[in-house]
C-alpha cells in the first residue's frame, strides 16, 4: 500500500464535491471530525470559501471588474461584493437555507445606516416572509448574524454590495 499525503482544504474540497457514498467513504476513513467546521471561526472570505470548498475564481462573477469613477463602486464591485456575500452567508449558515415555507423560522439579516459620513451596522430585523423569493444574506440566529456584522471585512462587503459611495 502507499502512502498519499493531502492538507485538510484539499479533503474538505474532495468531500464537498463527491458523491454521498464517496463522502461516506471518507468518513468511515477518516472520521466526521475532519469534515466539520464552526461558523465561529469565519471571520474572513478566505476562511468562508475554505469552508464551502470554493475558490474565488469560482465565485467572482467579475475577475477584473470596472473600477468605480470618483470614490464610487461599480456595478460589478457591486456585484462581486454580493457573490462574495453569499458564500459567508452559506458558510456561517452551515449550508442550510432557510426555510422560507415556514413563517414560523425566524430569519435574520442586517440593516445599516447609511450616511453622507458613514456606513454602520444599524439593527437587525427577526421577520417572516409572504413572499415567494427570499434573501440569500439572511442568517438562521441572530448570533450568527451579529458575527457576521462584527467582522470588518463583511462589513466591508456589505458597504460594497449597497453604497454606491466609497
């Protein structure tokens, strides 16, 4: 038999885009320890992508995105923004939507306060919804989405994605 060495990103990226039997098979072999992570240690794009076994190349709908005129974000630093946003929001959410047939879920996302001299977080809203189409940057507990907002480089993001100003 021989030896094959590959880092945990690696296994992680295996298990994530194999079959449910092939993912079975890594368990059994090397235990469903390796394949776990906490959403309370995402506190980057980086470690985001890293949990969802993605990588920016594959998330960036915009590789060199037209730069915003005059201290302004374009349109697909906009965008790139809310690709990037997603992919925290499924990370910290552990891969599980919310259930938007359900009124009973509580579902969270942040607010902000947007001015001529800042961005800040500025609440957060428990709703429900009637609607047939649902945010893909809620969270499933208000704690995960108080840590998403206390993270400097998701806040960022979040200015990015919704203030056309820098």
């Amino acid at each position: 038999m021989c030896k094959i060495e590959f880092n945990k990103e690696e296994i992680i990226a295996i298990y994530k885009s194999s079959s449910p039997e092939v993912q079975q098979k890594l368990i059994d072999k090397l235990g469903v320890e390796t394949f776990k992570y906490s959403w309370k240690d995402i506190k980057t794009v980086a470690d985001a992508l890293k949990a969802n076994g993605k990588t920016l190349d594959e998330v960036l709908p915009f590789k060199n995105p037209v730069k915003g005129k005059d201290g302004e974000y374009s349109d697909q630093e906009s965008i790139n923004a809310y690709a990037l946003l997603i992919e925290v929001a499924r990370a910290v959410n552990e891969d599980v939507d919310p259930n938007y047939n359900d009124s009973n879920e509580a579902k969270y996302e942040p607010r902000f306060l947007m001015s001529g001299s800042g961005f800040s977080y500025g609440a957060c809203v428990n709703w429900c919804t009637g609607t047939g189409v649902g945010s893909r940057l809620c969270y499933r507990t208000h704690e995960k989405m108080m840590h998403v907002v206390s993270q400097p480089e998701f806040l960022q993001l979040y200015k990015q994605f919704m203030k056309k100003q820098k």
